[in-house]
C-alpha cells in the first residue's frame, strides 16, 4: 500500500490529483490508509475519476 500512497502523492505533487480540505486552513486530503481499509478523496469530477483510475491502474500494474 505503501508504493500506492507514493503514485498518489505524485499525483497531487503534478497538481493533477485535486485534494479536499474538510475544512478552511485545515490540510488537504487525498487518501487515508488504515489497516485493511482505504479511503479515496478527491473532487467529484470526471476528469478526477479518470486520475483515481489511473493511480489505481498504475498500482495494479506495479503489483503484476
């Protein structure tokens, strides 16, 4: 999961992965991991959608 976290802070870092803030001044969230579980967040766009998938993509392909 580790190797997923890094493609989706590279993601955010290229500005094309865009984060929420839960609230104003708060940091941004991309992603929380725990143990078995993950959750995604981003903005409810297409063209976000299409990020995710290939973050996920991009992980499915490293794992073989």
């Amino acid at each position: 999961m580790e190797r997923l976290n890094h493609i989706i802070q590279e993601a955010v870092a290229k500005r094309e992965w865009k984060p929420i803030a839960a609230s104003r001044g708060q940091p941004l969230l991309s992603n929380l991991f725990f143990a078995d579980d993950l959750v995604l967040f981003g903005e409810a766009t297409k063209d976000q959608a299409g990020v995710i998938k290939n973050c996920l993509e991009r992980f499915c392909q490293a794992l073989g």
